[in-house]
C-alpha cells in the first residue's frame, strides 16, 4: 500500500495559504544565509592553507649535496613586506629545478618579480624602490603558483655565488629581528615546508572565526527550523488526533523542513559560487585571493548544504515530541514548557572546565578553541533556564500589564524566548573577545628610523660619512649616529652599526610624503649595507604584527558577520513568534487589551533576558581575550572600550530592529481578533 506521507505533505504545504508561505520562504532565506556564512569562511580557513603553502619555497631548505645558494631577505616598500630571494647555482653542480612560478632557475642578471611588484617598481621613482635591485633590461614575471596573493611583493634576483647578498655570513642572524626574514643555505630544490612569516597566522585566525561564527550560524538555521512551529503544532496535532501515528507525523514534518532547508541550502551555495570573483577581491593578511584558492570543492559543498539541511529538519522534528506523545495537550495549548536544574549544573560544570584549564598555563591553539566550542555549547543549554527563572522572578514583581504579559511568556515558553535573543547574547561573546585584544608592541621609538648593520664600530664610523653623503644626494634630511654593540635602545638592539633619524617624520603609515622619504633614504642606503639590508620599524615589528593584523581583520569581519546574522536571527524569530501568536493576541484584543500593552510586552520580552544574559557573555568574552592576550605573552588592549561601547550600540540597534520588524505584522494579524481567534 502506498504511504499517504508524501501527498499528504505536498497537500499540506499548498494549502498553507499566505502566512506559511510566508514562512517557508523566510526559512529558505535563513537557510540561505547560513550556508552562505559558513562556505565563506571554510573557503577563508582553506585557502589561508593554500595560499600559506605557496609561501613554503622561499625559505632555503639545507641539503647535503646542494646545487644552488638561496638567500632570503625582506624589505619594506610603503610599509608592506617585499620579500626578495636571491639564487645563484655552483659551479660544477647539477642544475637545479626552477623555483616555482619561474619557467627555469634564475641565471646571473636575471630578475623575477611578481606582477604587484612590476606595477609599483612602474609607479614609483627608482630612488624609492627600484635602485635597492640590480639594474636588468627587463624583468620576468613570476607566476601564480610561487605567490600567496595577487598583492604579494616578491622578487627574485639570479646572482653570483660569490655576491655578499649570497655568502655565509648571510646565514648569520645579524639582528634579534632577523627571525623567519632572512636566511641562507645551499639547497638543491624548494620544497621547505617552513611557510613564510607573512602567511602562516592566517589558518589559525580565520579558523578562530569560524568557531566564533558557528554558533550564531547554527542559532538562524535553528530558528529557521521553528518558523511557524506554533502552527504547525496544531495542524499535525490534528491529524494526530485523526488517526496518524507518530511515525507519520515525524515523516510529515521532516519533509517539509528538508525541502525547505535544502532549497534556502543551495541558494546559499549558487550565491557563493557567483559571488566567488567578488569574494577574491577582499583583502585578508597579504592582500586579495586567487579565486581557485576560495573554491572549496565539491565534497565541502555538498556537507555545507547537507548539514544546513539537517540542521533545520532537526530543529523542526525535535519541536514535534509533544505532538507525538500528547496531541490533545497540544491542541489545548496546555504546555507549560518548564526548564530543569540540569541544565545550570552543566553550564557551572562546563565553566569549571574553562576556568580550570585557562589557569594551569598556556595553551594551544586548538586547546583554546576546544574551550570555546564548550563555553558555546554551554551557554546555549544554561540560557533557557536563566530565561525561564528571570521571566518567574518579573512576573513575580510586575506593577504594569506590559511586564506581567512579558513574563508569563518567558516563563511559559523560555525556550523561545531564549531563540529570540541566542544570536544577540552570542555575539556579545564575540564583541567581547575582540573589543579588547589588539595586543602588540607599537614600537613608537622606532618610528622614522632607518637602521644599518655593520660588522663592527670602526666600519660603522667609515660608513657614517658615506650614509651622509647617500641620503644628501638622494635629498633625504636625517641624522647618523654610530651605535655600539652595548646599545639596546635602539634599532639595531645591540648590533654595530648606524642609526639614521629622519627629519620631517614619515608618521608611521600616515603621510605619504613622509613614508616617501623613508623608502628613499632605505634605498640610499642599500649599497652600503653589506650583507644584510637597512631596516626600519616595520621590520623590527614584523613577527608580532603578522599575528596582530590577522586578529584584527578577523575581528572586524567576525563581529559584522555575528551581528548580521545574530540581525536576521532575531529578526526571523520575532516575527515567527508573532505568526504562531496570532490565537493569543487575537483573544487579549478580545478581551480588551490595548495594541501598545502587547507591544510593549513583545518588545519587553526580548529586553529582558538579552540584558541579562548579554552582559554576562560580554564579560566572558573580555575574560577569554585576556587569556589569548596571556597565551602569547602580551597585554590587552585598553583602549578597545571604544571598540566595545560601539559593539553595545549596535547591538542595542539590532534589537530595536529586530522588535521593530514584528510591529507592523502584529498590527495585521490582531486588525481582525475575531477571525484571528477562529
């Protein structure tokens, strides 16, 4: 015999009329948004990797039987790393294999450079960049597969084994800042696995986010899954009523939510494919994508769909278990919904955890994010309970109608109330972790200084003269001074060597004029230099701002994105509550109740338990930043309580208009009570 399921649910569905329509459609919308967010920022954590390992070359791998001399260095042009490899092949060796990107090994005079580098050696005067190179007739082009980024500054100079950029003292750290910028080996191919300084923070950061993103993710498709859930409680209790089993029931219901979440899934995933050139476009770490390295493939796409899919049929099934065991108790609205003592010993159990394991030391990376998947999960289990306790404690001091009617619902209902507010309340989590953790040295001291390496303090006095004479033809006003090996207040920390003072200032990475001259005066200076190239802030700074900048564009997007789709959450949420509602207010305009007292009860309702239970999320936010800032040896920033305060701001906007955006559909389904309540 064949099952009655699927007409049933087909039936079912075209007979919904314009408000489950209404609500199938902000369902896919939900599911759509969902699996948009989450394939970015898996192709955000992937192609971090990819783009890293495309770095790994450039770092010179030792080999017994080596057949060519690499060198690494790197300076700074506008205040962005170029990094330059320099190659020479032994005489007597076998030939060694084309780095990649490159049709062949580089020989003597020939210079690669990438195409970002080609359009700014164009662009700039050559006593601002192109001078610190040999001249050439012309330069190659380095390919995609050598380069991390479109945007990436990188050379590579054929030498002479015998060229002082090339010889063993290169291999020497001359300088305490030297660290994953220079090196030197003979090597006999290129396949370090050591990924440059500039690319290998990006994975773990852009991983960070998507940890922080996934709660509120799965908070929308959630709610998603519960749009209309009141409705569809009674119509299936109805059938329950005549004669369908649970097993029927259940099928029903998974039905329609695969169909629904599965078509918001794969427009969220069309969307992403169309956007993908778009998507390449925006900056993170080094600069904009190849839009190859944002294509997750098929088998990440397929899961994404799959798991948003999943997700909302979970979510609308599992609303289904009073249907199934007491359809009369359903269909009398006789669900008190109460919340148990369970879940606040969980959540004390779980924060124990954090606490515990945050204060034995520091920890790994992915021991941080393990604890912050626990606080998520926790949280998500203890908020029902604070909502249903808070909702009895009002109700239990409430002076107006507004607050008594707002009460009674979160404590009848904590459950969805706490749906209404989960995505504000978590992303308050994410406000304050990243409000306070811009860590690093400014390294303010070193500010529009040029430093020079010397071997020892004789050659650095012989060199003053000649710096002098440099930077007075280049028409860059700056003081020399000589350092001594027992300096360390300086740039050079404690090497020989000089210290050149720009006058007129280059402001940090403000003005160009002043970043102007810095780059003349670093290229004046490069022929005097020797073996290691003159520096500046920028490079004595490198290796903690790599980690900081990275945290910084992740915190930017991670905090617009929680708050977009906490928005849409909330948004979603508020609405559905008012559709599945309509019987309720539709009886309290019966009875008498004024349209502003429900209203405000609606509004008072989201208030409540988002006030409440965001500060507390807030404040283990800061906490968990303090330990990141702890893991890694620095401060936190004190003045992210702008960032904070400006956090707060909006998500109180994006409460207003969550509430905002149920007003005018409350107004419509009470404009008629006496067919509402029909």
């Amino acid at each position: 015999m064949r099952s009655p399921v699927l007409p049933l649910t087909w039936h079912l569905a075209r007979s919904s009329g314009r408000r489950g329509l209404q609500s199938q459609l902000l369902a896919a919308g939900a599911a759509a948004v969902g699996a948009f967010v989450l394939l970015v920022m898996i192709a955000a954590c992937a192609g971090s990797g990819t783009r890293a390992d495309r770095t790994a070359w450039r770092s010179p791998e030792p080999a017994r039987d080596g057949t060519a001399v690499q060198a690494l260095a790197t300076t700074y042009v506008r205040h962005e790393p170029l990094t330059v490899v320099s190659l020479a092949q032994l005489p007597g060796r076998p030939p060694t294999p084309a780095p990649p990107g490159l049709a062949a090994f580089p020989r003597q005079g020939e210079m690669y450079v990438s195409p970002a580098l080609a359009k700014l050696l164009d662009r700039l005067p050559a006593r601002q960049l192109a001078d610190r190179f040999p001249r050439v007739r012309e330069y190659g082009t380095i390919g995609a597969a050598g380069l991390a980024s479109p945007d990436e500054l990188v050379a590579v100079v054929g030498r002479d084994p015998a060229d002082p950029a090339l010889s063993e003292a290169a291999a020497d750290s001359a300088s305490w800042f030297d660290e994953d910028q220079a090196a030197r080996a003979v090597v006999a191919g290129f396949s370090s696995g050591k990924v440059s300084l500039f690319t290998a923070p990006d994975r773990t950061m852009a991983l960070l986010g998507v940890v922080l993103l996934g709660m509120p993710v799965m908070v929308l498709a959630a709610a998603a899954g519960r749009l209309g859930a009141a409705r569809r409680e009674q119509r299936l209790a109805a059938l329950r009523l005549a004669g369908a089993t649970p097993r029927q029931i259940l099928a029903m219901t998974a039905l329609e939510a695969a169909a629904v979440g599965a078509a918001g899934a794969l427009t969220g995933a069309l969307a992403y494919l169309a956007l993908l050139p778009v998507l390449a476009r925006v900056p993170y770490g080094i600069g904009s994508w190849y839009t190859a390295e944002l294509w997750v493939g098929l088998p990440w796409l397929a899961a994404v769909v799959a798991a948003v899919t999943v997700l909302i049929t979970v979510s609308s099934v599992s609303m289904l278990r009073q249907v199934a065991t007491s359809p009369l108790g359903v269909a009398q609205q006789a669900d008190p919904r109460r919340t148990r003592w369970i879940r606040a010993a969980v959540f004390v159990a779980a924060m124990a955890c954090v606490f515990r394991s945050t204060g034995g030391g520091e920890l790994k990376t992915r021991q941080l994010l393990g604890l912050l998947v626990l606080f998520y999960g926790a949280f998500w289990l203890f908020g029902p309970w604070v909502v249903d306790r808070l909702g009895r404690i009002v109700g239990r001091f409430a002076r107006r109608p507004a607050t008594l009617l707002a009460a009674r619902r979160l404590s009848d209902d904590p459950r969805g109330a706490w749906r209404t507010v989960s995505g504000l309340v978590l992303a308050g989590f994410a406000a304050g972790f990243f409000s306070v953790s811009q860590i690093g040295a400014d390294a303010a001291q070193y500010r529009d200084q040029v430093a020079v390496i010397t071997e020892s303090g004789a050659q650095a006095r012989h060199t003053a003269a000649e710096a002098r004479a440099a930077l007075a033809r280049s028409g860059v006003t700056a003081t020399v001074t000589v350092a001594g090996e027992d300096e360390f207040g300086n740039l050079l920390a404690g090497s020989p060597g000089l210290i050149v003072r720009i006058s007129g200032g280059s402001g940090g990475s403000g003005g160009s004029g002043g970043t102007e001259r810095l780059d003349t005066a670093v290229t004046a200076l490069t022929p005097l230099a020797g073996v290691h190239a003159p520096y500046t802030r920028d490079y004595a700074t490198a290796y903690e701002r790599a980690s900081i900048d990275r945290i910084g564009e992740v915190s930017t997007a991670t905090l617009a994105l929680s708050f977009l789709v906490a928005t849409a959450s909330a948004g979603l949420t508020a609405a559905a509550n008012v559709l599945d509602r309509r019987r309720v207010y539709g009886l309290l305009r019966l009875a008498g109740t004024p349209l502003r007292v429900l209203d405000r009860a609606r509004a008072r309702e989201t208030v409540l338990p988002l006030v409440v239970l965001a500060g507390g999320t807030t404040a283990m936010g800061v906490y968990g930043s303090y330990q990141l800032n702890k893991a890694v040896g620095a401060t936190i920033d004190a003045t992210g309580a702008l960032q904070l305060a400006a956090c707060v701001v909006v998500g109180a906007l994006a409460m207003v208009a969550a509430i905002g955006a149920g007003r005018p559909l409350l107004r419509r389904v009470t404009a008629d009570p006496a067919r509402t309540t029909d």
